[in-house]
C-alpha cells in the first residue's frame, strides 16, 4: 500500500500569499514561458503554442511535472478544442519522457481543478505529472532541507532537458557548464 508522501519544502510555498495571485502580470505560469533566456531559471523544459511543460519548483516528489495550457484560464472547459488537444498530448509526451528519463516505476498524473481540490494556484489550470518509485518515501528525507532544493531541481531539469529535444516548441539552449550531463 502506498505511503502518503512528505514534502516539506512544499511548506514555503503553502504559506506565500502571493501563489494564488491571479491578476494580469502576477501569474508566474503565465510570465514564465514567455523569456526563452529564463526558461532554464524557471525549470521550464518545453514551450509550444498552446502548452508548456516545467518542473514544480515546490515538490511532492523528485522531476514532478506541471503541464499547463499557455492562456490563463480555470477549467478544462475554458480550453478551445484545439488548446485541449495541445494540452492533452503535452500531458501524454511529457510523460512519456519523463518515465523514461527519469525511469519511475509508476506516476500519478491528474489536475485539481479549484482551491478546494487543492490547487495551489486555482486560477491558471495545470496539470501534474508525479514519478513514484517503489518505497519512494524512504528517500525523501535526504532531500528535506529547503536549502538544497535550487540546486536539486536544476539536476533534475538537467536530466530532463535532452528528453524533450524531439517534440516541437521552445526550449532553452542545451547546458554548457562544467557540471556536465547527469546522463
Ligand atoms: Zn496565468
């Protein structure tokens, strides 16, 4: 039986005022895949006309996805079919390559339409892609200090960066630093 996880660097984000801010030009989902030169900085992996793919900057589990449509709506019916269809096949891509980047075992995908359903920013939809390993829960306490989180998840956008290179769309230039590739 699966063990419900613990993430406590999520806690941060949980008590910011400003993560539900939904007001023209203070949604980051919005503001994010705009600046390709940003998109490494804010764990962006893929920008395409109707869709973009970035690591969550807060959590449940290492190289968890947010699959997010480009227009700032609520609701999967506020999509056009056209942005539905472009959503729903980054969904599926993105997975894809995230099992086999990353190889999970298993992963939970979903959307939680609304702050009740606990969104945690209910105004612009997105999508979760979360990798699950067996026993995965024993591992998290490594990575539990908030501190190490920045230079964690730039590891894990590293990995990811090279298995979005065969879908169309932005992404950020390769990295060329001497940290070299995860593999
Ligand atoms: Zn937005």
């Amino acid at each position: 039986m699966a063990t419900p996880l613990w993430a406590p660097w999520r806690m941060p984000y949980i008590v910011r005022s400003d993560k539900a801010a939904g007001a023209k030009g203070t949604c980051f989902l919005c503001e994010h895949p705009v600046v390709q030169e940003s998109f490494r900085e804010n764990l962006i992996l893929l920008v395409q006309e109707h869709a973009f793919v970035c690591l969550n900057r807060y959590p449940f589990t290492p190289s968890h996805l947010l699959v997010t449509p480009r227009r700032h709506v609520s609701d999967l019916s506020d999509l056009s079919s056209e942005e539905y269809l472009a959503l729903m096949t980054l969904l599926r891509d993105s997975a894809e390559r995230l099992r086999r980047a990353v190889g999970c075992s298993a992963m939970n995908v979903g959307f939680n339409l609304g702050a009740d359903a606990g969104a945690g920013v209910a105004d612009h939809l997105h999508g979760h892609i979360v990798p699950r390993w067996p026993g995965d829960t024993n591992f998290m306490p490594v990575l539990a200090d908030v501190r190490v989180m920045p230079e964690y998840l730039d590891d894990a956008w590293r990995r990811l960066h090279q298995a979005f290179a065969d879908l169309p769309g932005q992404r950020a230039p390769a990295p060329t630093d001497s940290r070299g590739s995860l593999g």
